[in-house]
C-alpha cells in the first residue's frame, strides 16, 4: 500500500491534472502523425487514428470528480492503446524513427502515481524495460520504406523526440508549480493566525526585527500600538465562545482595514493585537489609534440576535533608537493598561499615562469604507 503521505487530495489532483495534460499531448501527436501518414500515403495511418480516437472518448474521465475505478480503467485503456499503436509503428518503421522513445512517458505516470508502492513501481519499470530494449533493436521493413520518401524517417524521428522533450519539460513544469503553490500555502498557514487571518506572534516578530533593522539603519520613527478588546472575557461567558471567535475576526477586519499597505498587524495573544508603523511618527499613530478605536465603538460586531457592541483600549509608543524591541511594546502595554484602570474604551500614549480617548478627526475605516484590498503583509 501508498504511504499516506503520498495518496493526499493534492498528489490525487496533481495527478489527475497532469493526466489531464498527457491525454491533450496524445492527441494533438498522434494527429500530427495521422496528417504525415496520409499526406506521404505512408502505412500505418489507423494506429493514430485509434489513439485520438479512443483518448478524445476517454478524455472525460480525468476530471477530479470521476470516480476512482473509472479513472483507472481509463488511464489503463488509453496506456494500452498508446503503447500497441507504438509497438506495431516501431515494427513497421524499425527503431531508428522513435516511436518506441515515447514509451518512455509511463515512467513520470508510474514514479508520480501516490496509489502505487515502491514495489510496485519497482516491478512496472523492470517489465517496461526489457519492453524498450527489443523496441530499439528492431529493425525496418526495408521493402516497405523503399517505397517511401526519404524524409519520412527522419522527421517522424524529430517530432517523437521533440514530443518527449516538450512531454518531461511539461511535467517539469507543473510540479514545479505545484510545489511553489504548496509552499505559498505553508508560508501562509505559518505566518498567519487560524482564526483571524492576521499576522501571528511568530510572524510579527520576524516584522519587528526586519523593521526595527531598517529603522536603525536609516534613522527612521517605528511606532507601536497595543490593541486589546475591552470585557472580552465577558462576552465569551454572556454569549458564547463562537461568538466570541466572531468578535475577534470583526476585530481584526477593522484593523486591517485601517492600517496602510506599509503597515503590519497580527495577534499578540488572546484578545490582544500588536499593530507596527514603519516610518511613522508617535503623533500619527495616536491619530490612527484614534481612529481605530472610533470605528469599532460605533460599528456592532455581530447580530446576536440583538447587536453586540465591543470596545477596544489601546496604548502607543514610540520606538528609541537602540533599545530592545521589548522595551517599546513594554511601554504601549503600560499605557494599555493605564487605559483600562481609567475606564477603557481609550488610546493612552506613553509619555501621557492618563490621556483619554478622543474623537477621531479623519475618515473612518470600516469595511464599508474600506478601498484597498491588499493582505496585511
């Protein structure tokens, strides 16, 4: 039996693509092939024309959503009639013009296969083998090719070679995508938080230290806002963790959509958010911070059935050149904190522990509002 990790949805569905691609190939070949046999009235003109025939028939079967036993019987069809057709043209036209090479096409279908066991893969390459070794010592029908342009050998020869070069470049080709698009999907499953879609702790720190590296390097303002959801706990025990789980992904959706394409923001732990500001003075990221908490006290996270309402306090600081990173989200968590002691619902500054929340001045940024649909980056 297939190691498991070998028969995933994803190797299922590759393979059945690249089937998909093969059964396309066949068939625009063999017609190829078909057209140079009638046009040069050489023999063997039918074998083609079964391949297309039966492939084109057949081809309906790759699909993702065809069953299993019918994909099967298939792809084995479609291989027998491919591989007779190359056997009975290598007979009548001798090894020299290469039908027996395109035989060579099982080999990526058997070693991609995730269904089939090394042994079995092992046994289907040492039966094909002895298979392609009589192939090429097949020699022509002199009489028959006597009677032949000189030119057909030769170019029948071309285009078999040229077929499996383009067929392994092709498959080349798609598995390298397939691993680009898969490790695109792991980044993203490793950088981003499960429930809201925002960066996670692991990701921002690796944010923080490229930001604050540049920062240095340039002499640049970084500034830092701690967000953390007023009564959370509250919410969870009045209405329940699922909607708990929806007020944090409105959360998130708010800060994401007020944050500029520059910016970065992820979860820091629970119900708190670490937003960085690259290039960004203290006095504009108290703006935004203002703006942030306006936009969620007015806007409700979700009907349940009545509206529920939550708020956010959030505290702001700026970054000193040569401090530790730690010490600046210290200081934001001081003035978070600061905040929730003296009511909540308010943007504390570091150099202003008792500052109040105040109305915001600018646009809000609701999801409505909301004209950039760039991903936090």
């Amino acid at each position: 039996m297939a190691n498991n990790h070998r028969n995933t949805e994803i190797v299922r569905l590759a393979y059945r693509l690249m089937a998909q691609g093969a059964s396309w190939l066949i068939v625009v070949v063999s017609l190829l092939h078909l057209f140079m046999f009638l046009y040069w009235h050489a023999p063997g003109w039918q074998w083609p024309l079964i391949v297309v025939a039966g492939t084109l028939s057949l081809l309906g079967t790759t699909r993702p959503e065809t069953p299993l036993g019918i994909f099967l019987f298939a792809h084995l069809l479609v291989f027998a009639l491919l591989a007779n057709s190359l056997i009975q043209l290598t007979r009548i036209y001798g090894s020299t013009a290469g039908y027996h090479y395109l035989l060579l096409l099982a080999l990526p279908m058997i070693v991609l296969s995730g269904r089939l066991s090394e042994f079995s893969k092992w046994l289907l390459f040492m039966l094909l083998l002895p298979v392609l070794m009589i192939l090429d010592q097949t020699p022509p029908d002199t009489q028959l090719l006597s009677t032949l342009p000189a030119a057909l050998i030769p170019m029948t020869k071309i285009v078999n070679i040229s077929t499996l070069a383009l067929a392994m470049t092709g498959l080349s080709r798609h598995y390298f995508h397939i691993v680009t698009d898969q490790q695109k999907n792991l980044l993203q499953l490793a950088h981003k938080d499960a429930l809201t879609g925002l960066l996670n702790r692991r990701r921002l720190l690796e944010v923080i230290e490229q930001t604050l590296l540049q920062a240095n390097r340039y002499e640049q303002p970084v500034s830092f806002i701690l967000c953390d959801l007023d009564h959370f706990k509250m919410i969870n025990d009045r209405h329940g963790h699922n909607v708990g789980d929806e007020v944090l992904r409105h959360a998130s959706q708010i800060l994401h959509n007020c944050i500029r394409e520059t910016d970065s923001v992820g979860r820091w732990g629970g119900e708190e958010f670490l937003i960085i500001l690259p290039q960004t003075r203290l006095s504009v990221a108290v703006t935004l911070a203002e703006r942030i908490a306006q936009t969620l006290a007015k806007q409700p996270a979700v009907q349940n059935p009545r509206p529920v309402t939550v708020t956010m306090t959030l505290g702001v600081a700026s970054y000193r050149k040569g401090e530790l990173f730690e010490a600046t989200v210290a200081r934001a968590d001081d003035a978070l904190y600061a905040g929730k002691a003296n009511g909540r619902n308010r943007v504390v500054v570091e150099d202003n522990l008792a500052g109040n929340h105040t109305e915001a001045t600018e646009a809000d940024c609701t999801i409505e509002n909301r004209t950039s649909t760039q991903e936090p980056i």
